[in-house]
C-alpha cells in the first residue's frame, strides 16, 4: 500500500498568475489617486505636488523605447521575408493584414475626432517644453542619419532608431541563411528587453497614483469624466469594429457566424482577459484554427505573421489615446499630424503585439519622435491603459482568428464541413491535444514554425 503511494504522480502545484496582482494594484492605485486628488487638489495642493512619481515612470518607459523599436523592427522585415516566400498564402495574409490595420486605424481616428475625449481639460503639463528650431527639409533628412551605427540607440532620436532599424532588417534579408544566427540572437534581446518592461510595469501603480493624483487635483472630477470617457469609447469602438467589421466581412466572406467563432474561442478570451496579452493564446489558437479545419500551412503562416502584422486593437488604441492627449493639453493635431503620427506607432509596434505594456511603450515612442511637447501626457492615461490592454489584445486576437478562417477559405484549404461542425458543437476541441503546448514558444520557436510552414506550403503548391 504504501508503495502504491510512493510511486502516485504528484499532481504540480497550480501557478499563480502574478500579474493579476499588477492588476489588483493599478485598480487600487487608480481609486485612491482620484481620491486625493478629490481630498488635497489645488494649484498648490498636495495632490499635484505628487506628479513626479508619474513622471518617473514615463522616464523608464522612454528608457525601453529605442531596444524595443530596433528589435521589433528588425525581426519584422525578417517575418515579411518568410511570409514572402510562401507565395500566395503569405502575400495574401499582408495585404489583408496592411488593409485592416488601415481600416482600424482610420475608424480611431474618425471616432477619436468625434468624441473629442479629453475636450474641457486643458493641462499644461508640457508647458516648459522648448520647441526645436525649425531645420528645413535637408536638416530634416540629415537628421535622420545618426552618427554612428550604435548611437542610433542611445540619442534618443527615434527616427535615427527607425532608420538603423530598417537598414539592418533589410541587410539580414540579403544574407539569407548566414543572417539567421544573428536574427535570432536580436530575437533573444527583445525577449530580454519584454523582459526588464515587464519589471517596469510593476511600478504602473505608483506612477498612476501620481499622475492621476495630480491631474485630478488640477483639474478637478472632469478628469475622471474624460479619463472614462476615452475607456467606455474605445471598448465600443473595438466591440463595433469586431462585431460589424470583421463579423461583417467574415459572414460576407464565408458564410461563418462571428458569434459561433468566438464562442468555440471562448476559453482563450477568458485567457486573454485574465493576462492583458495575446501572446499567452498562440499556441491554443494555432491547435485550435487547425481542428476548425484550416489546412496547417495557412494556419502556420497566418497566425505568428499576423500576430505581428494584424494589430486592429493596437491600432484604434494608439489613435484614440493620442487624440485624447493632444486635446486634453490643449495642442490638438491637425489632421496630416495625426496621419504622419498614427502611421509610425503602426510599424513601430510591429512584433510588440503580445507584450502587456508595449501598447504603451509604443505611444510614448510616437509621440516622443512627432509631438515631443505631448510626451508628458502619457502619463495622464497610465492608470486606465491596464482596463484598455484587454480590449487590445482581445480585439487582436479576434482579428487573427477571423484572418485565419478568411485566407483559408480564399485560398481554398480549408474543409468547410469541418468548420460547420465545429462551430456547431458536433465535434468539440479535445483539450488533452495541448499537452504538447504547455509552454509557450520562445520568438525563435515560432519563428522556426512559421518557416516549416512556409516549406510545407512550397512543397504543397509544387505536386499540385
């Protein structure tokens, strides 16, 4: 008996998930800063003595912006790359992905321009801010060119990150196969550099604390007001956007419903919500778009490709939080501001998608390279970028999920009666076949799955 119990597998222990602590806090931090700010608010009050804490934490986050813009970059150009050399499935899933993301960005503009969030505001937060003289178009141009290679990544000056970026990319997709060593090598950085961002967001609470102490004391409870405004819009905006539009285009499309999809993909929002990330629900969505009946070669390239390339949520996020923020300080963008603006956080937060934290990361980086004078209103939406990363992720996820079905059926490999009875119930998802994705795939892992894919694809197309 006893060696009965000796040799029982010992069941491991559950793992707590710690960033719903991170959560806990940003809610307590967010209440309690709104209620000094309420309590102690005044020109010179207490509460508005309390904004440095926010600024120091949008002092780390401008640290992390040049890595996260090189790496994210770089490995970019290296994922076009693999997806061109699928031929029709990888360039069909581009110029869907570049579509949408057009779309989604159009439509936060359009309602960000509508609702005008942060209307009645008027912080002044940037009013030490000394703007640059005005260089002309070949001071602009030389501007670009850093120095030298590396200080590119230390200046501060964005573009001269986005430029070496692009350089770069450019020069491993001409090396080829010599080239992946050192992609991989920047791909192990930027899982470093998610890493030490990730520390950093421990400290969101006290930064919100801060920032929104501060504003709230300044201002008074119309910020509270703007602040659930910008909220309740932009998860309307997304729930329209996956509803109508990618709902919309998926029935048009296919004939599937976009309720019965997310239904079957119900344990994977419940996921999503509970992390703020999509990245946790690769693996799942990969096993589960491929039970659905979506050939592997479309799966395999679609979803890691557009889980760097199909950023709808992203998208409408960055355009409505930077809307909010110019109209809140007073300096509204006129509109080709807002295009030249919006269009940069879109390729730099190529690759960024998965992250908790880098929606906000990428925020600060566009405003700190187009609208440096609006850098300092980052930190008036710390506190509710937490509640609106869900809404991202969960907008992006879906947004996969529909892509993969669509360039499935377009391109013909997708078993249609499978996907009928699927969505129907007749035939469910056998959880015992994610054992094998227990752990999340490092970026090489996935990288090295999305190029197996492609060969799959070539070796497909060649005996057809």
């Amino acid at each position: 008996m006893a060696a009965l119990r000796a040799t029982r597998p010992v069941r491991p222990a559950k793992r707590i998930d710690t960033s719903h602590y991170l959560y806990i806090a940003v809610v307590v931090a967010v209440v309690l800063g709104i209620t000094v700010g309420l309590l102690f608010g005044g020109k010179d009050g207490f509460a508005v003595s309390l904004k440095p804490l926010g600024d120091v934490f949008i002092a780390l986050i401008k640290m992390m912006i040049s890595p996260i813009i090189f790496c994210t970059i770089v490995i970019g150009i290296g994922s076009i790359a693999k997806a061109a050399t699928v031929g029709r499935i990888g360039g069909l899933a581009l110029g869907y992905f570049l579509v949408m993301s057009t779309f989604a960005l159009g439509i936060g503009l359009l309602v960000g321009n509508l609702i005008h969030p942060g209307a009645g505001l008027d912080l002044k937060a940037a009013a030490a801010y000394v703007p640059p003289a005005a260089a002309d178009s070949q001071g602009f141009f030389l501007g670009i060119i850093p120095t030298t290679l590396f200080s590119s990544l230390t200046s501060g000056n964005i573009l001269q990150t986005l430029f070496v970026a692009l350089i770069a990319g450019f020069a491993l997709q001409k090396m080829g196969r010599a080239g992946k060593p050192i992609l991989e090598a920047i791909a192990n950085v930027q899982a470093l550099v998610f890493r030490i961002l990730i520390m950093v967001m421990w400290l969101a609470p006290i930064g919100a604390f801060g920032a929104i102490a501060a504003v709230v004391g300044a201002t008074g409870f119309q910020a509270v007001v703007s602040l659930f405004t910008l909220m309740g819009a932009f998860y309307l905006t997304c729930i329209l956007f996956i509803v109508v539009i990618l709902g919309g285009l998926l029935k048009i499309s296919t004939g599937v419903s976009i309720f019965k999809l997310m239904r079957y993909l119900g344990r994977e929002y419940l996921l999503i919500f509970s992390t703020s990330s999509s990245e946790a629900a690769l693996p799942r969505l990969i096993a589960k778009m491929e039970h659905l009946g979506v050939s592997k070669p479309v799966v395999g390239v679609t979803v890691p490709t557009g889980y760097s390339f199909n950023l709808d949520g992203t998208a409408i996020y960055l355009t409505m939080a930077s809307l909010f923020i110019a109209t809140a300080m007073g300096q509204p963008l006129a509109l080709g501001e807002q295009i030249g603006l919006l269009v940069f956080m879109i390729i730099a937060s190529k690759g960024a998608a998965g992250v908790s934290g880098a929606g906000l990361a990428t925020l600060a980086a566009g405003l700190q390279a187009h609208a440096p004078q609006l850098l300092g209103g980052v930190g008036f939406i710390v506190g509710i970028d937490r509640f609106m990363s869900e809404a991202r992720a969960l907008t992006n996820f879906t947004g996969n999920a529909v892509a993969t079905v669509l360039i499935g059926s377009w391109t013909r490999e997708i078993d249609r009666a499978q996907v009928d009875r699927v969505l129907d119930r007749l035939e469910p998802f056998d959880e015992t076949t994610m054992m094998a994705h227990a752990i999340d795939p490092t970026p090489a892992e996935r990288s090295a799955e999305a190029e197996r894919a492609a060969q799959s694809a070539v070796l497909e197309d060649a005996r057809r």
